[in-house]
C-alpha cells in the first residue's frame, strides 16, 4: 500500500470521515518508558538522538472492505516513513466502520483492539521488534454494536458499546496471550445511547456519553475482580457532553460538548465515583473543541477543534482541577482533527484538517512545559479511518 494511493483515499473520503475523530481512538494504558530516548522537543527539527521506534496503525474506511497501514518513527535512523514491510493483518472483508482503538499495554506485551460496527472485535499482539500484528486466540469477537472503545489503565478489563440499545459490553483481557472471555454479566446496560466510553486513571469507573448533542454522562463501578458494572448512585449525571476524558490519578473527569469554547473539568468522587463540576470550570478555550487528549502524566490537556484554529494546550492543575494555557497556545501552524501521544509522552500524532487534511504526523511534546513543537520529518498520508500510536520498546 503506497504513501500516494493513502493520500488518494483521504481525498475520496473527504470531509465525510472527519467525525470518526470522535471516537475513542486510542488510550495510552499503564504508563511505559520509551527506552533512554534523549530527544529534543522543544525546538522543532528532527535531531532526535534517542533510539527505539514508534508505530502509527492507520485504517481505511473505503472501497468493498477495510484496509491498514503502518508509519514508523525510527528515532535511531531519525526518520518518519511509510513501513512499507507492514502487511495488514486480518480485518473485516466488507466495509465496516470501526468504533476506535485501544492500546493495552501490558508487562509483556502490548496489544490492539479494534471494533466495527458489524459486531466484532479483533484483537492483535504487537511485535515489539517489527511492529507486525499478528490476531490474538479466537479473534474476532462478536459484540453487540461496536461503536467505541475503551480499557482498564491496567490493561484487565476491555469495554465496547452498542449506541443503538445502549449496552456496553466486557471482557476480560488475558495477560498471557491477548485473548477476550466476556465477563459474567455482560452486555450492562447503561441508560443513554452510548457512542463514547473513558475510565478514571485508576480504572475503578467507566464513564459514558452519547456524543455530540448528549445531555447526560453515564457512570458505573468496575468491579476490580469480575469486571462487572454496577450504576454509580445518581447515574447518569445531566451534563451535556460529547466526549470525556481520565486523567492519570484518577482524581477528575475533563469534558467537552462539541459546540462552545469550553473544557470542563469533573470531581470524581474517589468513594462513589459521582461527578461534580469543580471550581472554576468551565474553563474557556480559543476555538470549540471537538477532541481533547490528556498527556499520559496527567499534566497537560489538548484540545482540536477539527476546522481551521490551531491546536490548543492546558495545564491541568493537579490539586485544583484548574486550567492555564501553556506558553505557546494556540500552537502556531499545528492545524489537527485529533491527537494521540505515545506511551513515552514524547510524540504526539494526527491529523491535519482543513488545507492540511491528507497529512499524518508526528510532533515533538515537551514534557516539562507541555508545549508542542514541529519536527522536520515530511508527513505522511492519511486514509481516513481510526489510528492507533505504539511505542515497541517493551512489546516483545
């Protein structure tokens, strides 16, 4: 699969698929290393002295059936390149619209899970030396709806919904090889029309919404042995969000409606897991968000309106909830649909909209101030679909 048939795709799809960038894409889970990488993210430019490699997986949504390809971030080479050995692995033979990504990193391994809205989910084991997929036992697996998708932090307990009668499917996660065994109980109903699924960063509760135009959250418990959902007390909670996001102490719940110029900011009630907006929020943005992301140390929020305003950048005040604007925001020239960081917290990925729709690329994140820079590596093409970003420095 060339670089140039991506970007001809891109352009028959068009604005079309501009809205999957509302699915849960993709959740960094159990926090990894990414090796003695000793890059410099604060300068735009690539120079990047670390070693190591990290994977895009880009699905295609066109023609009779599903497609993948793979980009490389090759630290040690310092180049961003189609990975033109990448063969796709088994996916849907007719045209089924995925429901996200989820990255579930585990001691061991690292794996990929990928609904679609014809009522499977496949799962893949991540090599760790190639970046090669290869399908878990048994899958794929058949699920109710597949609209989007979420894990545990620890990587135990898979979640994935069915907007249509509002179920939300679970399974549990086997360390040794991958698989999916649906827990005791499953599909739980939730109340609401789920189209978008988040955890707390501890993994005690799910958090759910029905997309834009939602006007209710949904909450549940996990139950940390079983993985059964159980309604929080007061669920669900009227608040009018498309989309919500964990951050990693599990301490708040960060939201967006989709139409107006606001992040919020949730309490989450360590005990119960009840929400209640905390002090301050909403806090204002420059644009209107309609994908936000957390860096994977819970310090810094990012927000893409998906049309024509640069990305934006926050400061998460740990003890406060509160939001500040990171030096910089809005990030000038760094025009994006959504983004996605990598385990390591170094590279954020996405992409462009607007005039910059075919374009799929990494970005330098300062970890310290959370300002996000331009690297000089020539982006690649975009086919439209969901994407999934894998560090291989601990996947086998």
């Amino acid at each position: 699969m060339t670089m140039q048939v991506r970007v001809g795709w891109m352009l028959i799809v068009g604005l079309a698929l501009m809205g999957l960038a509302s699915c849960d894409h993709y959740v960094c889970t159990s926090g990894a290393t990414f090796g003695s990488s000793a890059c410099t993210t604060t300068g735009g430019g690539g120079g990047l002295n670390g070693t190591g490699t990290v994977y895009a997986y880009l699905l295609a949504e066109v023609g009779s059936s599903d497609g993948m390809a793979a980009d490389t971030l090759d630290l040690s080479a310092n180049t961003f390149q189609e990975a033109s050995a990448f063969t796709a692995p088994p996916l849907p033979s007719t045209l089924a619209q995925d429901g996200g990504t989820v990255v579930v990193n585990l001691p061991s391994q690292k794996y990929l899970y990928i609904p679609f809205n014809n009522g499977t989910v496949y799962g893949y084991a991540i090599d760790g030396n190639t970046g090669a997929l290869t399908s878990v036992p048994n899958s794929p697996y058949a699920v109710n709806g597949g609209k989007s998708i979420a894990s545990t932090p620890a990587g135990t307990y898979l979640f994935v919904t069915d907007s249509a009668n509002g179920d939300i499917s679970v399974f549990s996660i086997s360390a040794t090889d991958g698989s999916l065994t649906a827990v005791a109980g499953s599909p739980f109903a939730s109340g609401i029309a789920v189209a978008q699924l988040a955890t707390d960063g501890q993994g005690k509760y799910l958090y759910a919404t029905a997309g834009t135009g939602g006007a209710q959250v949904a909450a549940f418990a996990i139950n940390s042995s079983t993985g059964a959902l159980s309604p929080v007390n007061g669920s669900p909670f009227a608040f009018n969000m498309s989309k919500v996001v964990g951050e990693n102490t599990g301490q708040y719940l960060l939201g967006i409606t989709g139409v107006d110029s606001n992040i919020y900011v949730f309490d989450i009630n360590a005990q119960t897991g009840a929400l209640s907006e905390a002090a301050g929020s909403p806090f204002t943005t420059v644009s209107v968000p309609i994908n936000i992301t957390v860096h994977p140390n819970g310090n810094f929020v990012y927000a893409f309106d998906g049309l024509l305003t640069a990305m934006e950048g926050y400061q998460l005040t740990a003890s406060t909830g509160a939001l500040t604007a990171i030096q910089g925001s809005p990030f000038t020239s760094i025009y994006l649909q959504s983004g996605e960081i990598d385990q390591s917290g170094l590279y954020l990925f996405g992409p462009g909209n607007g005039t910059e729709g075919t374009d799929f690329g990494p970005y330098g994140v300062d970890t310290t101030s959370g300002v996000i820079s331009i690297l000089t590596y020539t982006p690649g093409g975009f086919p439209g679909g969901g994407y999934a970003v894998s560090d291989l420095n601990d996947a086998p």
